[in-house]
C-alpha cells in the first residue's frame, strides 16, 4: 500500500517578504578598511549620478520630476553650479544614453603641495534604449570628502568637485616668438 501526501505550497507575497525580512542578510558583516570602504562609495555616488543624469537627459526636461533630477544632479557636487553638470548631460544628450555602466574604478591621491586631490579613474559604459552598447569611454573625476559630524562621530559627506578632468597641457606657459 502507498501513501502519497500532497502538501500544498504556499506562496509568499513580496510584501510579507518585506514585511518580515531583516537588513542581516542584505549587508555583509565583513569590515572594510577606508580605502576599501571610499572605493565602495565613489562606485555607487558615480553609478547615482550617471543614472540620474541619464534620466534627466531621456525626459522632456521640463516637468516637475525633471527639476527635481537637476536638484538631485547639483547635489552631488561641492558648488551647485550649472557648468559642473552642462558637460556631462550634454555628452548623454548627443550619444542618447538611456542606460550607464560604472566599471573598473580605481582611487588615486595626487599631492599638489599642500593639497590632497582625490581622483577616481573608471569606465563608463553607455548604453541606448534598445541595450545596445554606444561605446566604452575612460573616465576620470575629482572628489572630496567634507566632515560632517553628527553626535561626535566621525561622519563624513561625499561631493564631486569635477565629473570627467581632462589632462592638463603640459605645453608651458610663456612668450612664443
């Protein structure tokens, strides 16, 4: 004689999983040194930023949830300046980017005196509305990290000073004849 035993399965709606999930199994407990943990967050300010920038560039630019993408954009940057983000929309506006890819970032510190310059080299990859890749293009922006304590902690806040530094000529300054 068999016995066979139905058991009914029973599913789980995503919201009872957000109802009864917990943040231990989203964030690693692994500690990061600050180099480690800097890295991790220029990759996802970059990544923010590309993505609302392409947003912003795919709309119609005049409603209200396209100004509050342009405030969103300015506020990633020390000085809520215009000319910080004219370049970077203007290049997503004549390729036609709908998607960026934030890759291969790499952190470097420039002495230049007294001050520490802090760059991030990386590669965006952009995308257009099909998912077909446009192209890979090499990238290099200066960013700044600005205390900001909160209860005695030490805290900080990450602004970019400028998105996409282009080389400096090395041509010397004088009188030509």
């Amino acid at each position: 004689m068999t016995i066979i035993a139905c058991k009914k399965e029973q599913t789980i709606s995503d919201i009872d999983v957000l109802r009864n999930g917990n943040n231990e199994d989203v964030y690693s407990t692994t500690k990061l040194d600050s180099a480690q943990a800097i890295a991790s967050i220029t990759q996802q300010k970059l990544q923010e930023l590309y993505d609302i920038s392409a947003l912003y560039s795919s709309g119609n630019k005049n409603t209200a949830i396209d100004s509050l993408n342009y405030e969103q954009i300015q506020g990633y940057f020390v000085k809520k300046d215009s000319a910080n983000v004219l370049g970077l929309l203007k290049e997503l506006d004549s390729l036609k980017v709908k998607l960026v890819k934030v890759k291969n970032l790499s952190i470097i510190t420039e002495i230049n005196g007294k001050d520490t310059l802090d760059y991030a080299n990386y590669t965006v990859e952009y995308k257009d509305r099909d998912q077909r890749m446009i192209g890979e293009f090499n990238k290099k922006s200066q960013y700044k990290l600005l205390k900001s304590p909160v209860n005695f902690k030490k805290e900080f806040k990450f602004y970019f000073v400028e998105i996409d530094v282009k080389p400096k000529d090395s041509t010397s300054v004088g009188v030509t004849k």
